[in-house]
C-alpha cells in the first residue's frame, strides 16, 4: 500500500511539472528563469538530444492530415496585431528568409495547455498564457492572443536543426562533414543556421530567445524537463490555408477533435 502511494505521488508531480506549477511569480523571478534559460540554452551538449520529437511521417499517429493526405495540420501562436498584418491577408510565407513563420504540429501545444486547464481549473488567462510561453521558450513580456491552424504540405516544413529533415525523432549536435543540407528556398543553410542561432541568443536588437537548436523549445517552466514542443519553420514562399483562428483560452479550452 505504502508504495502504491509512493508511486500515486511521483505521478502527481511529474504530471503538475509536465503542465506548470500553479505558483505566482514576480516579475524579477521571470526574468531570472527567462535569463537562466537563455544561459543554458547558448550551450547544448550530447546529454541535451531528445529522441522523441514529433516525427512527421504516417506511422505518427498523432497527427492531423487533410483528406487526401497531402497536407498536415501546423500551428502557430501569434498576436492579433501581427496575424492581421502578416498572416491573414496573405496565403504565403515571406519570401525573405530573416521574417521565418515558426510553427508545431497540432495538437502537441493545445495538449498542453489543455491539460493545464483541466489541472488548474480555475486558471486564469495570464496564468496560461505564461504557462503556455515558458513551454515554448518565449519572453513573458511578450504578447499572444490567438492560435493559427494552418494546412500546409510537409515538403515546406523543416526543423531548425543542423539536420533540419522531419521524418525522424531527433536532431544532432554538428553539421556532418562535407555535407550541408539542402533546405527549400534558403541558400547556404549552414550560415542561415548560424545566424538563427545569433539571432536569437545574442541579438541586441531583436531581443533573445532560449533556442535549442535541437528541435524542440526550451521549456522554463518545468523543473523536471526543458524539453518543450516539437518546433519546425515553414520555408520561405511556402503556401498556407488557414483552417482556424481562434483566441488563447478557447483554444486551450476546448476538446480537441480530429
């Protein structure tokens, strides 16, 4: 008995840690975490690879494909001011590889958020909003209002990674010698990695993020595990139908159905 409760209880905190911690923060421990995980993620080693990133190929049963399986189904968290002027009048991705669209594969952040609700029930907006930007390695200064679903062809997907192909479950450390992928629509990958990888850690101007580089955002709000959502970048001039576009707490509220 007295280890069926033991058991019932590491459960419990790995399942509260996977979802976040139902504590107030102030914004001087915000910083801090944000800072720490921008620190740590400059760095990444051996010990850092997930082997389980989500893997873009049928035998994933978790995603979303339209009809005839051409398309499968992305999101992309945004605010209303940018999806006005970026997304929603247009059917394309920038041409120009420095304005990158950024996207998951649905329904991994919705799981999440999801379940934060359903663990928290009376969690409030800024509550999930936060939980939400600590998963997928973002500033908690920053504002989100809805989610984008969008079906797009997974040729037009790549992971940022130095193998950016999407059909396995993890990412490596270094290029392969000799060998610089070929990434749609962006020339000379190995510099375009490069300068992902300074733009977001060390930019003065652009403000800085915790990227991995190893496929997957830096999670700073769970103590168990930095591992967060499966990440992957629509390459430029890629084309895009918008299936759904709907506010933060609606999409995280309700059930999703394939």
């Amino acid at each position: 008995m007295h280890n069926k409760i033991a058991i019932s209880a590491i459960a419990l905190i790995t399942v509260s840690s996977i979802f976040g911690c139902a504590t107030t923060h102030t914004q001087s421990e915000l910083d801090k975490k944000y800072q720490a995980a921008i620190i740590d993620a400059a760095q990444v080693s051996e010990a850092e690879i997930s082997k389980n990133l989500y893997a873009v190929n049928k035998e994933n049963k978790d995603l979303i494909w339209n009809v005839d399986g051409s398309k499968i189904l992305v999101a992309t968290w945004s605010s209303k001011n940018k999806f006005d002027k970026h997304i929603k009048q247009n059917n394309r991705t920038s041409d120009n590889a420095k304005f990158l669209t950024w996207v998951t594969l649905v329904p991994q952040v919705h799981n999440l958020c999801h379940g934060y609700i359903e663990q928290k029930q009376k969690a409030t907006k800024e509550e999930v909003d936060l939980r939400l930007k600590q998963y997928l390695g973002l500033p908690h200064t920053n504002e989100y209002d809805i989610f984008v679903e969008m079906w797009v062809s997974p040729k037009d997907l790549f992971r940022p990674c130095v193998d950016p192909e999407i059909h396995d479950t993890r990412c490596h450390l270094h290029f392969e010698e000799g060998n610089i992928p070929n990434v749609k629509n962006i020339k000379e990958y190995d510099e375009f990695y490069r300068n992902l990888y300074y733009g977001s850690i060390r930019s003065k101007t652009k403000g800085v993020f915790p990227w991995t580089g190893l496929g997957y955002t830096h999670d700073w709000g769970n103590p168990l595990s930095k591992v967060g959502a499966s990440e992957y970048i629509l390459s430029p001039g890629s084309a895009y139908d918008i299936k759904e576009v709907m506010p933060t707490m609606k999409y995280c509220e309700m059930d999703y159905a394939k």
